[in-house]
C-alpha cells in the first residue's frame, strides 16, 4: 500500500500548499510522501532490468510534469522528478567508481547543481536517496532525523521533520515482509504525478 499512501499524501500536501496554505495540517501529511518515493527510486534502481529505460522514463516524466508544477504553484523551479532522477544518476555514477572515496565529491558537486538549479528538494532529495542505499534498519531512521535536523538548522523549518515518519513506516514493512513490490496498474504510479498537477493548475487558474 505504500504507493498509494505517497498519492494520496502527495496530494493532500499539494492541496494544502495552492488552495489551503495557512493550514499546516495538510502540510505535516504530505511530509509522508517524498521519502517513499525517494525509497522507491532506490528500490527501483536496485531491481530494474535495465537501468537506461529506468532513467529515460523519469527523464520523460520530469518533462512532461515541469509546466502543470510551474503552473500549480506559480513558481519557476525544477519539480521533484527532477530531484529523483539526479539521485538515479548519482546512483549509477557510484557504483562504477573504482574507489568509494570518489563519490563524496561527486555527491557534493551533484547536490551544489540541483540546488543551484533549484530543484525541489534539492540536495536533500538527493541525501535522503542515499540514506536508503547506505543505512538499514533503525540506523535509517536515525540518519534521516539527524538529515532532517540539518535542514532544519538550515532552512529554519521544523516541517520536515514529520517526514521521519514514513522512514519508519519503510523499515518497518521491511521488517514484516519480503520486500517492496508495486502492486496495481503501473501507468498510475508513473504518471499520477503529472496529472494531478495539471489538474490542480487548471482549477486554480479557473
């Protein structure tokens, strides 16, 4: 269920932030949304057959969402699609590294371009990707609270740090179950995003 759970979330968070901004309530549930979706592009990249269509299709996803996320919330920046898919590729340059070492300035260097290009979430996007491929367990949660923590001090906002929440909602499922299998028809998953942006966009500028 946890796709659905990001949806929804999703959802409830982009509603709160167009139509209902001083209610900080829709605000706190959306927080759920991005680590799952964070947890599944990792998840993803771990188990694609092949990672080159895996990339394209975010790729084509982030394009075809930039103008309904602009439109929605009136504001030019990269949506989080965008986000994810640097993480992907941050992902894939890692692991053909010949040294561990080599990937801390390839992190920073990334993290400095998406927030340079301001992309949703930005370089926090991009760490709370790696938390899941490096941290297991509670060792994750801890990790994405000190995270959280960070932006916090940086950003002057404590809202984030509902987002915990969901990091331990995974590692619990991951505690009770095998895996994380995406369940339902895939083209809602894919293209929900897009969507409802679009949707959104067109009531608020009715």
């Amino acid at each position: 269920m946890m796709q659905w759970i990001a949806m929804l979330t999703m959802l409830i968070d982009h509603i709160g932030a167009v139509f209902f901004p001083y209610m900080m309530e829709l605000r706190i549930i959306g927080r759920i949304a991005f680590p799952i979706y964070a947890f599944a592009v990792y998840i993803g990249y771990q188990h694609t057959r092949n990672v080159q269509k895996y990339i394209w299709r975010l790729f084509w996803i982030a394009v075809m969402s930039q103008v309904p996320f602009m439109a929605a919330f009136n504001h030019i920046s990269l949506n989080v699609v965008w986000t994810l898919w640097s993480a992907l590729l941050v992902l894939l340059v890692l692991d053909k590294l010949p040294s561990k070492l080599l990937g801390i300035p390839i992190v920073i260097g990334a993290g400095i371009v998406m927030e340079w290009t301001h992309m949703d979430y930005g370089m926090y996007g991009l760490l709370l990707v790696l938390l899941f491929r490096y941290f297991k367990g509670m060792g994750l949660v801890m990790a994405h609270v000190i995270l959280n923590v960070l932006y916090m001090l940086v950003y002057y906002s404590s809202l984030q740090m509902y987002s915990a929440l969901a990091t331990t909602g995974i590692v619990i499922a991951q505690y009770y179950q095998a895996g994380f299998r995406l369940k339902g028809p895939r083209w809602i998953w894919r293209y929900f995003y897009p969507v409802h942006l679009a949707i959104i966009a067109v009531i608020r500028w009715i």
